[in-house]
C-alpha cells in the first residue's frame, strides 16, 4: 500500500469533497425491514419438541430495522450512526450478507468487503502468512492475487520478522496491525467497517487515520458505522443517524452528531435522581427539575444554551421573615462548580409567609459548563428553623460543543500589548 | 488502494447470505483452502502428526483381529483374507465416522466466522469431509501395503474403487450437510449421532462378511443400509474372492437394493435441501 502523500493531515476535510447528485450510486437500499422473533422460551433440544410439540412457539416480535431507505454515491464516505439497540449493527449486517433482510431491496455496486469485527477468522493455529491468505480469499479475491499481495500485507503490518510465527504468539496489538492490513489490502470497491477506529495505541490509531485517509482520497466508497461522533465529523461526508430501527436523519454529519447525543442523553441513560434525600422541616420541596426552554422536563442542555431550573416549594409553617432557596451545582464527582441563590422577603409578597404558601421558581443560569453529567441540590431555609434540604434533586446534561479541560468554558477576551523587543 | 480509477460498478441486487453465495470459484477457492489449512493445522500442530490418525483405526484393526479370528474365529473361516477385509472397512469407515461427526459442531464452532463475515455457509461442513479424505487417501496408502502383503493379487476390478469411494464421499456429505443445520437448531443431535454412528458401525459388514448370515432374509435386511452396499462392492472389488456375494446378490436383486438407493439419495437430497434452506438464518440462530 504505496503511501505517497504521508504529509496529508488526516484531521482535515481535505479529501475529496462529497460527490455530487450526479456520481453514481454504489448503495441503494429501499425500504428495509427486518424483525427477528425471540422465542419467550428457547426450544433447544428434540426432546422439548417432542414433549410439548405445539407448546413454547410464542415468539416475541422485535423490528431491529423498519423501513430503512437511504443512497449512498460511489466515492463518498457514509457515517452510520445510533444508540445501542437503533439497529446499526443490523443493518450492517444485511448489507454485508449475514443477515437476510425480511423485504426492501439492497443494491450494490462492485464488490463489498465487510470489517463487522478485526481478525475475524483468524486462525490462532496457523502463521500470519497462511492466515493472510485465507482471510484474503474469505473477502473474495482469488488465490493467486492474494499470494501476489501477502507480502506486502505483512510490510505494511510491520511484521515482516513475525511472518511465519504462528498467531497464538501475537500480542493483540501485533493481531490488530495484521488484521488492519489484510483489511486494506482486499482493496473492495465498498468497505463496510464497523467500530474500528477505536483498537490498537495511539501510533497505530494515526496509522489507521492515515489509511482512511488514503482511501477517501482514492474515491473509495467507505461506510462507517461507529459511535465516535469526532470520527464521524471528522471523515464523514454525510452521516445517517438510526433510532428505533427508523431514519432519523441524513445529512450534514455535525448535524447528525448533535442529533445524536441528544439522542442519547433523552431516551435513557441515568434517569434523574428526582427527590431523593429530602430533609425537611416546615417546608418541602415539591418540585426541582431542567427544563426547557418551552417548559417540559428536559434532561440534556445543549453547549452554551441556558440552564432552565423550575423549583417548586411549600411552606408547611407560617414564617415572617425572609426565605432563603440556595441552589448548588456539582459535577458527576461530586465537586461543587457554583452555587446562587434567591431571598423571597415577606414585604414584598404580603405580611407573612401563610401555612400552605406554594411558590415556584424558575432560574435562568448562563452555561458555560464543560460537556457531561451535573447535579443541582437544593436548599430552602428561613427563620423559626424552617429547612427543606434535597441532595441530588435534579441532573442534568451538558452535550455537544468541543471537549475541553477542566469543567468549565468561560468566555475569555484576550489583549495583547506589545513591549518592544528586550534588546 | 492502488486504483484510483476504476470502471464504474453496476449495481446489483444483493441476495443475503446463502448456502454456495459468491460464485462456485470463491466456494471451491474457499473450500480447497479452509480443508488443507485444516489438514496442516492438526497434523503439524500436534508431536505425532499424522500418525494419531493412522494409530486409531489401526489400534481398532489390531484388537478386532484378535477378537474375531482367535476368540470367535467367525472372520477367519469365512474370509480368506479377513485382515484385508477388516483393515479396509475400518479404514473407510473411520472416514464416514470423522467426516460426519466433525461436521455435526462444525457451523456452530466456527460462530464468529458466520456471524462476522460474508461467507458461503456450505464451505465449513463440506470442508470437515474433505479434511477427512485427506485423511482417507493416506491411510489408503497404508491399506495398499497391506493388501499386497497379505498377497491379494491385483485385479481390474480395482479400477472400480474410486466409484465406491465416490459414493461414499458424497453420502458423507450430505450427512453432514443435514447434521450440521440440524446442531444449530437442536443441540442433542451431536449425542444422537454419537450413538447412531455407533450401530451404524455394527449394522455394516466390517467386522463380519454379509454371507456370515444364516438367512438370506437377514442379509436383505443388512442391505438396506446404504453403507453396507457399499462396503460389500468394495469387499468384492478389491478381494475378488470367488465365492463373496455382490451386494447385489446379498440384496437378493435390483427390488432389494431400492430401499439403500432411496435412503442414500434421500440423505443427500434432504441434507442439500435443508442445509440451503437453513443457510440464510443461520447467523441468526446462532
């Protein structure tokens, strides 16, 4: 694999730019649909059929794809991307013949070589010579171009010296170069890879860059199936994002991204810890939850949007003076990021605080919190002992923007005066 | 990568997976290759090599040829060359045994390879058989030797050994064929044909000559297994004894050696038919 251009960045847009409407389509895929049915009981052995022949046939019905309709145009680099369980790996599979699709249509232009998984195949027992050659012939090519090609499999991997040791020898690092290899070396006209960025250290990872790198500019059509967005942003001309087996989006992969991690934090993760740990005494909190903008409960704020929190307190005690909601913010560690507060005076309001007094309040905090998970804990204090105390009352996270040091992102303005030289 | 401009492709509807998917060249490349890779890995992976699958069958014709021609004496007064006989048999049926009951995990052991790639599903059980053959030709070789020492003389009937040895082959196949989709949906088979190539063994004329039979009844009955007229045309080939019954004899007529015909080809169809049918599901099932 002649790496003519080593100096090329592969952390700039500066391959090929996408092909147009006009290139011609080297993935057409209508309409997909695929269910697997899980028997509520595995029916396993002869003897269960014949014991109970009608019983244990309730399956239960699970649409991993439903009605998927995507193109994908020769030379551009397609990301696919979605949440554990949106039906990537499905639909990665029916494009690479493992599994057989239910209905819809699946096209595709010149031959495909999948990469579900580095190494698959791979014998332990037999040299990486040998096992270069029968992973090539795996991916299609005929005997003769393989043996034509192995050696320079074998250079590439950098295991010239290892070639007829038998893989069960390997370091796992030395496996992964060696399955690398053989990857780009099947020189497909359409390379399904999936997860693959993420294995080998930081050398091989920017020889793998490099590789990718290298065949966007050689007009290959590559489809990536990943859960790292910086990859997908990075390589990707258009991305798909996946959910519940449906399209959710197709296009701009930064788009996709965001989409994504919203995605992501929305349907699931760690739920909020709601209320838990509540001390009181002559009030309670009813109410702490993020929110949106346009008033539901939210659990994701994007980079540099608002924070929203809705507070609702009850005062169970008559009270003259004042009342005290703090609020504090600590990150997943438990370190506190900052705190504010609001005083509610009785003047203002009416005389005094009356038994059964509800009021809710709502706070607007600039964010410039780093991307990740938050806590709000909550605290409502006044004269006479009243307190109500909520650990852990709402979570919240921060998505999207670039990754940072440190936990917060504030603004910084710079001026630079100039001194004069010191000589 | 080293095209930067190549033909543009047409598209092309794709099928999923099946059993012979990707063109008879890649199924036969793939086949030839997965089988000697096979054959290199066990005989050169282990100290002995090739010899443990020659001490078996032959640790097998030593203790059979004591029994049956110093205990039971039934081999020795029937057969004139019993130890040829029995050698034979046990080599070819040691083929029929290793073929079929490595096939029968074959698709479910090699789970990350039918999970994870494209791949002709009917490769990996068919490339067990022809592991097995490789197996079979060299023990051939030593089965020669014997032949000749034990001064059985040549004869043109030989010639028409490979015919058997055909048949044989392709019956193990599509044993196997059916084995191998059968273990993915039931585990039990692997037991089932544990036990069942057992009897097989018994129920062929290996240990004893078909014409070791008081009735002629019995010997129709015998015939019924298809690997029983096999090995008996082999006996006939390859010893030429005067008095061996053909299978055809033993099986008293064409109208007796139906029901072998139709338990063989039925194997081979059934297991070719179900194999095809399981082939597309099979990385699901797994």
């Amino acid at each position: 694999m002649p790496v003519d251009d080593t100096t090329a960045s592969p952390n700039s847009k500066d391959g090929p730019a996408a092909p147009g409407p006009g290139a011609p389509l080297a993935i057409q895929v209508e309409d997909l649909h695929k269910s697997f049915r899980i028997p509520t009981q595995r029916v396993d052995s002869l003897k269960e059929r014949a014991v109970h022949p009608f019983a244990s046939r309730e399956y239960r019905e699970l649409h991993a794809l439903d009605g998927v309709s995507f193109e994908i145009r020769q030379g551009e680099f397609f990301g696919i991307v979605g949440r554990n369980g949106s039906g990537k790996s499905t639909l990665l599979k029916l494009l690479a013949s493992i599994y057989r699709a239910d209905s819809g249509r699946i096209q595709i232009a010149g031959r495909l070589a999948p990469f579900i998984e580095l190494g698959v195949g791979f014998n332990q027992e037999l040299t990486a010579r040998e096992n270069v050659v029968l992973n090539g012939v795996m991916m299609g090519l005929t005997p003769k171009e393989v043996r034509e090609r192995q050696d320079a499999v074998i250079d590439f991997a950098e295991l010239h010296d290892f070639a007829n040791l038998k893989l069960k020898n390997y370091s796992s690092g030395m496996l992964v170069r060696l399955a690398f290899s053989v990857m780009l070396e099947a020189d497909a006209d359409v390379l399904l890879i999936d997860e693959v960025l993420a294995v080998g250290d930081a050398s091989f990872q920017q020889k793998c860059a490099d590789a990718f790198h290298q065949m966007k500019i050689a007009g290959k059509t590559i489809v990536l199936v990943t859960h790292d967005m910086n990859a997908v942003e990075e390589y990707c001309h258009r991305a798909l994002l996946l959910a519940d087996g449906k399209v959710q989006f197709i296009g701009d992969p930064a788009e996709a991204g965001r989409d994504y991690l919203k995605l992501n934090f929305e349907a699931g993760g760690v739920s909020p810890t709601g209320l838990g740990g509540v001390e009181s005494d002559g009030a309670r909190l009813l109410e702490c939850m993020v929110v949106d903008e346009s008033g539901p409960e939210a659990t994701g704020v994007e980079s540099g949007e608002d924070i929203r929190i809705r507070t609702e307190v009850e005062l169970q005690r008559e009270t003259a003076s004042a009342v005290h909601v703090g609020f504090v913010v600590t990150n997943a560690d438990g370190l506190g990021i900052f705190e504010f507060g609001e005083l509610m005076d009785p003047e203002e309001q009416a005389e005094s605080f009356p038994a059964g007094r509800r009021f809710t309040l709502a706070a607007k905090v600039e964010n410039r919190l780093a991307p990740g998970r938050y806590f709000i804990h909550v605290g409502v204090t006044s004269a006479g002992g009243i307190s109500a105390y909520a650990e852990n009352a709402a979570t919240f996270v921060v998505f999207g923007g670039s990754k940072t040091n440190g936990i917060i992102s504030p603004r910084v303005k710079f001026e630079v005066e100039s001194n004069g030289s010191s000589s | 990568m080293s095209s930067a401009s190549r033909p543009v492709a047409e598209l092309r509807e794709v099928q999923g997976p099946s059993a012979l998917g990707g063109g008879s060249r890649r199924f036969f490349d793939l086949l030839w290759l997965i089988s000697v890779t096979e054959f290199k890995r066990v005989y050169f992976g282990t100290v002995l090599g090739y010899l443990w699958s020659l001490i078996r069958p032959l640790i097998l014709f030593g203790v059979l040829l004591f029994v049956f021609t110093q205990v039971f004496k039934v081999g020795s007064n029937l057969v004139e060359h019993y130890a040829v006989m029995l050698l034979l048999g046990i080599v070819l049926y040691t083929f029929f045994q290793e073929a079929t009951s490595n096939s029968v995990t074959s698709v479910v052991a090699q789970e990350g390879v039918v999970r994870k790639t494209q791949f002709p599903r009917l490769v990996i059980p068919l490339a067990t058989v022809v592991t097995a053959g490789f197996n079979l030709m060299l023990n051939l070789v030593i089965v020669v030797v014997f032949v000749l020492a034990f001064g059985v003389s040549p004869a043109w009937t030989w010639l028409l050994f490979p015919i058997a040895l055909l048949f044989l082959f392709v019956g193990a196949a599509g044993m196997s064929m059916a084995l191998s989709a059968l273990y993915v949906r039931f585990r039990d088979t692997a037991i089932i044909w544990v036990v069942v190539s057992q009897v097989l063994l018994y129920l062929t004329p290996i240990l004893y000559p078909v014409d070791a039979f008081d009735s002629s009844t019995k010997e129709r009955l015998l015939m019924v297994n298809p690997l029983a007229v096999i090995f008996e045309q082999v006996r006939v080939w390859i010893l030429h004894e005067p008095g061996a019954p053909t299978a055809l004899d033993a099986a008293g007529g064409w109208l007796g050696l139906l029901p072998a015909a139709a338990i063989y080809f039925g194997v081979c169809i059934y297991g070719a038919w179900f194999f095809n049918r399981e082939a597309p599901r099979i990385a699901e099932a797994l």
